[in-house]
C-alpha cells in the first residue's frame, strides 16, 4: 500500500468543467467514452505518476460509456474515488470500476432524460418564449443563464456526492461492499435495458400468412351504409366495436401478428440477445450497425419486414 494522493477541490471542478463536453466527441461505436476519458485525464495525471500507468488507465476509461450528460457526473464522482484507491494499491481491478460504470449509466439515463429534456428545459423555455414574445429582451437571457447555472451546478453537487460516495465504497472493499454494488448496479442496469427492449427496438414481419372472409356482421358493409352524416357515424360506430379488422371483407393476418399472439415482442428480444452475443465475441459494434441497415432495407425490398 502506497501513500495515498487525494484529488484536490479545485482537481475535481476542473473535471466537472471537462464533464460538461461529454458528448463532444460522441461515436457510434463506444458512444461518449471519448468525452469521458478527456473528462477524467486531469485526475489520471495526478494519481499516477508512471507513464506505463496513465496509459493502462486511460485505455480502461475508452471502453464503451453512454448515459444522460448532466447525470453521468454522479458516475463520474463515484469513478475519482476508486481510482483513488486503486492509485494507493487498493485491491481494485478494471473490471470493478467498468462494472460499476456500467451498473450506473443505465438506471441514470432513464432519470435524466424525462426531468432536464421533458420537464426543466421545456419549462424554462415556456417561460423566456412568453417574456420574449412581450418585446422582453429578459426572455432569452433568462433562459440561457437559468439552464446553465442550474445544469453546471448540478454537474458538480453531483460530481462531489458521488465521490464521497466512493469513496464509502473503497473503505469498505474487506466488507466485499463494492462487489455486492457492482453486482447489484449491473442486475438494476440490466434489468431496465430489458424493460426498455420493446420500447427501443422495433421489428415487423409483414407477410401474410392467412386470408379468410369474414361472416356478415364483423366487418363493415361499405356498400349498405347510408348516406350523408348518418352513414358516417354508422361507420364510425361500427369501427369502434370492431376495431380495424372490420374494415374489410378479408380478414388478413400477418406473420408479425401471429408472433405477437404467441409472446409480444418476442423479436425484439431475440434480436437483442443476438447483437450481445455477437458483441461477447467481439464482433466490432460497426458491422453489426451496418448489418442491421442492410437487413431492414434487404427486409423492405422484399416486402418481408
């Protein structure tokens, strides 16, 4: 065990100030990694001191990281401290540090966007559009500097309680608390990319794989309809108590349906299982995007999806 170097205040509003341009050099293949090692490169020179060091470090810290921007910097706090430790010779191994990071963005990305995207700035922009729509020059200043001194000064309370968070967690490594968090963060990560699977991905078989001609009654007769507003509102009755297989005669049902019948979502999920094994064997994240673009336009050429 080596003495332990501390990262200073002014050290982590420095990275805090880096944290801001997470998405600064955002790609598709390990998304925001590039804006998150640019973050952290002042706290890696400082805990160490061998260039054989800072280089292992920074490579641990381009693997694969996407989160909301502004809740990313809880992570981030979390990340100093362990680094901390792992700089004094505390026993903990890149894949302790990436599992936690990995355990933490997913949960913290589905905070993010719904209270800054969908509730704070929508509202800050309401209220600077109505002062500038009254010939109010305070409108856009108001919106401007309320959006940032609130979202700067989230970043860094954020930052700041996860480091003392972490470093909570490195005391107490003999107790095997970081394991039981790096497990528990990973299931909790998991679990919501799997409840997210329906709602991300999205497959359609199309083909038809019966036609069968409805009885009289489960469809809409177009032909016996009355005319004018009545006819109309006969229809529209109709379609409320049939839904859209009464709006024809035929009656097709499509491959996507007789999937959906069986369990919904089911192509999805086998899709996304795929893509991760595929990555577990270290298929590089390109050719499985670009995969995925010539199977839907292959897949839509030839009216199967």
């Amino acid at each position: 065990m080596t003495d332990k170097t501390r990262l200073s205040r002014s050290d982590r509003f420095k990275i805090a100030w880096r944290h801001q341009f997470l998405q600064g050099s955002w790609n598709y293949e390990r998304m925001q990694n590039g804006g998150w090692c640019y973050s952290i490169i002042p706290a890696i020179k400082k805990l160490y001191g061998d260039k054989n060091d800072q280089i292992a470090a920074l490579k641990r810290h381009l693997e694969f990281y996407n989160t909301h921007p502004y809740v990313s910097a809880p992570v981030m706090g979390v990340t100093l401290a362990l680094e901390e430790d792992r700089a004094a010779g505390t026993a903990i191994d890149d894949a302790a540090i990436q599992g936690v990071k990995v355990g933490m963005m997913g949960p913290l990305a589905g905070v993010g966007d719904p209270v800054f995207w969908y509730t704070l700035r929508p509202l800050l922009g309401a209220l600077g559009a109505s002062l500038a729509s009254g010939g109010s020059v305070i409108g856009p200043l108001l919106f401007f500097f309320a959006w940032n001194i609130i979202r700067m000064g989230f970043i860094w309370y954020t930052l700041e309680f996860g480091y003392r968070v972490g470093t909570t967690i490195a005391q107490n490594l003999r107790g095997g608390l970081l394991s039981k968090v790096t497990q528990g963060a990973s299931i909790l990560g998991m679990f919501i990319i799997g409840a997210l699977v329906q709602r991300w991905v999205s497959i359609s078989f199309t083909p038809v794989v019966s036609t069968v001609k409805q009885s009289a009654g489960a469809f809409i007769d177009w032909d016996h309809l009355r005319g004018g507003a009545q006819g109309i509102h006969d229809a529209l009755t109709q379609y409320s108590v049939l839904g859209a297989d009464g709006l024809n005669e035929m009656k097709q049902t499509t491959l996507q349906q007789n999937l959906d019948s069986l369990i919904p979502g089911l192509a999805a999920v086998l899709l996304t299982l795929l893509i991760c094994w595929l990555l577990r064997k270290r298929v590089s994240p390109i050719v499985i995007i670009v995969a995925l673009f010539a199977i839907g336009i292959i897949g839509r050429v030839l009216n199967i999806m």
